[in-house]
C-alpha cells in the first residue's frame, strides 16, 4: 500500500502525522507563528540525531553521534540556519544591533560577551550531544563486556529514553535561538 492516503491513513502515516503535529505545536509554542516555516529544518535534525542515537543501540554498531565531527556538523547547521534566518527577518543593522546591548554605553562590554555567548552554542550544543551519547555507549559496552546477555538490555532501554532526550533537547535549544534570532521588539 505504502502510499499517503486522506481517506484511511495507515498507521504509519498516523504516527508520522502525530509528530509532525507535535513539533508544529512546539515551534508555535516558542517561536509563535512565526514558527512554522522552520519546521522543515527542525523536523530534519530532530529525526536525523534520533536515528543516529538509536543505531548505536543496535549490536555490533555505533552511533554516528558519539563523533564529536557530527554533532559539531549538527550545532553548525543550527548555528547557521538560526543567524541566516535572524538577519533575514530583521535586516543585518537590526539583528547585529541586538549584540550591542540595551544601552550604547555597555556596548564596549556587551559586545564581546555576546559573541562569546553566541559562538559557545555551538560548543554547548555539540557537547552536550556527543558527551551524552558518547557516555551511555560506554556504559552499555562495558555492562556487555561484563555479563553479555541481560545487564546491558535495561541500559539499552534507558539508551532509547537519552536518545529521545538528546535529540529532544537539540531541536528545543534550536527552537529558542531562533526565537531569539527572528523575535522583533515587541514580542
């Protein structure tokens, strides 16, 4: 059948609907309507470090998310997207404007910080992902080194949890520097 139907949607096509829904929601909840149009992006990372968390619980595989190069190339694409986006909804002398600060006098002391605080998301997001996965990895090889068959499976079952987690926590950040990148003044 493997086919998108209006009519009786299969169970698949519900639960992909489901989820969509959810990050729709999600987007409207933080971004507000603005949201919407990200969807594409954050429905994509979203999925794609959910895979790659997952594949690692597979024997005999690991996650392409315990290499600290995919995580950097996922916090890169977000750290992109969310400026590119930013300048685009508020023009490049707003958007940068925002680094100065409230007030021109702090801007020699704003400033500085705020690249920082900018450039460490990039560090943030790609650490946090990597050191979570990578971590639990660990522990499920050695718990399998250990005792092979019934130690590692209640780990595993807590991989699925921290790998919904991680990429949960991904798309959320995503969510709320883009809020920050597109809001205007009086949102």
């Amino acid at each position: 059948r493997g086919r998108i139907s209006v009519e009786s949607p299969g169970k698949l096509q519900l639960v992909l609907e489901a989820i969509v829904n959810v990050l729709k929601d999600l987007l409207v909840a933080n971004i507000g309507t603005k949201g919407r149009p990200f969807l594409g992006l954050v429905g994509t990372l979203g999925l794609y470090i959910l895979m790659c968390n997952l594949i690692g619980l597979v024997p005999y595989f690991s996650s392409p998310t315990t290499s600290l190069n995919m995580t950097l190339g996922c916090a890169l694409v977000a750290f992109l997207y969310y400026n590119y986006q930013g300048l685009r909804a508020q023009g490049a002398g707003k958007y940068f404007k925002h680094f100065l600060g409230p007030l021109p006098v702090l801007a020699p002391l704003m400033l500085p910080i705020e690249i920082i605080s900018h450039f460490s998301r990039i560090v943030s997001l790609s650490l946090r992902l990597f050191g979570n996965i990578f971590g639990e990895e660990l522990v499920i090889a050695a718990l399998g080194m250990m005792v092979a068959f019934l130690v590692p499976v209640p780990m595993m079952l807590f991989g699925v949890f921290g790998g919904v987690l991680q990429a949960f926590v991904f798309i959320m950040l995503t969510m709320v520097y883009l809020d920050g990148a597109v809001a205007s003044e009086e949102h």
